[in-house]
C-alpha cells in the first residue's frame, strides 16, 4: 500500500525526539521480519509508546501499523493521520470488524502493534493479557513478537502530569524472539506464556536501565518506586 503520510509524520517524530533529548537503546531489530506479517505484542506504560515502538522498527525499514481505539479515529487532527498512516480502527463494543482488517493485514505482510493488555499499567507492571494477540497471530499464521518499551513512562502516563523539558530522558525498546503458534494452540496457555515471557524481558530491561529507580514515580513498587501498586496481576 502507499504510504504518502507515513514518512512525514516520522520526520516530524524524530525533530520531536531531539527536542526531548532521548536516550535511545534498542535491542532485537533482527527479529523483525523484513517482508513477513508479524505482531508486536507491546506493554504499555505510557502515551507515546507507540510511536517509540514504531521509531524502533524503522532499522528493521518497517511501518508499524497500530491497533488503537476509534475515538483517536474521529478526533479531527489525529482521525485523518491515523487513517493516512493505515493503523486499524478498534471498536471496543464490536471487535469483529478490526479483527478482519488486522487479519487481512497481516496475511499481505504487515507488522501490526498490539498493545494486548488493553489500556496503559499505571503499576507498570505487566497486567493481564486479553487474547486478540495470539488468536491473531493463530488466524493469519504469523509469529508473535513481544516487546518491551521502558522510560516512556516519564515523559506522558496515566495520571501523572506530562513532562516534555528536555532530560535526556533513556528509552529502551527490545524486540523479542518471535513465538509461533499452530492451530492446534491452546490460546488460554499461549497467553500466559506470552505474559511470563514479556514479564521476563521488562525485568531484564529494567536491571539494564541506568537511572535509580528507587523512591521514583516512574517505577514500580517492586523496585523501590512510588506508582500505584497493581491491582490485579
């Protein structure tokens, strides 16, 4: 398909990141499949995760094309970018119409980002994982790739005011090895295990990440920071 908006919009998200300051550190580029349909299984912990998502796919020379909810569709600045970038409309009361066109997606090879808990962790943890990753992943035969994205939270998240002065702030983004599934899949397990398997990459990138989490807003109870403690995990 054409993508007239897509680049635009990437340059303008690059002088965007300059004027943040980030600190980008990316890992597993290799693991994206450079012609193949596959599906980013991404946390979230903040706004701008996927747009970091994306910005790291770009060595990988992929768009990313996002699942997010129809509102954004309909606002009058962001509708007509969304749609220009090819990003899949998700109506939260009738799913079925988003799950075709992500399957048709992914079956002419696209990368679709997935954000399968479904609203952002405000504990920054991993929270539950609902099943349209894997059933997705099933339907068209492609592989899931799960990944990480780390300090976004700083910038913009729920309930906290957002900071966009320049701090240099250090992103991480990791791309996962990517996990297959047949028909045969019990979709139940398959999500638990693509659950152990993201909460074990966002601890190994948090043991990576050089700023002290400790009496910090921006990190999670377990590591000595001040978020709301999770719910239900």
């Amino acid at each position: 398909m054409a993508d007239l908006v897509y680049p635009p919009v990437i340059g303008a998200l690059k002088l965007f990141w300059k004027y943040l300051g980030l600190q980008f550190t990316f890992a597993g580029e290799e693991n994206i499949p450079r012609k193949e349909g596959a599906i980013l299984a991404i946390n979230h912990i903040g706004y701008l995760d996927f747009a970091l998502a994306g910005t790291a796919a770009l060595p990988a020379n992929r768009f990313v094309r996002f699942m997010a909810k129809k509102e954004i569709f309909e606002n009058k600045l962001a509708g007509p970018l969304m749609r220009g970038m090819h990003h899949i409309s998700v109506d939260r009361s009738n799913g079925s119409g988003s799950f075709v066109a992500a399957l048709r997606a992914l079956r002419s090879g696209e990368i679709i980002g997935i954000f399968p808990e479904g609203t952002i962790s405000t504990s920054f943890e991993i929270k539950a994982l609902k099943s349209g990753a894997v059933r997705l992943a099933i339907g068209a035969g492609v592989p899931v790739i799960p990944t990480i994205v780390w300090g976004s939270q700083r910038i913009w998240t729920k309930g906290v005011k957002k900071n966009l002065l320049r701090k240099k702030t250090p992103i991480f983004v990791t791309f996962g090895q990517p996990i297959y599934f047949t028909r045969d899949t019990d979709v139940e397990r398959a999500e638990s295990d693509l659950r152990t398997t993201m909460i074990a990459m966002l601890h190994t990138v948090q043991e990576k990440y050089p700023d002290s989490p400790v009496g910090a807003r921006w990190a999670p109870v377990r590591l000595g920071g001040t978020a709301p403690a999770p719910l239900n995990l």
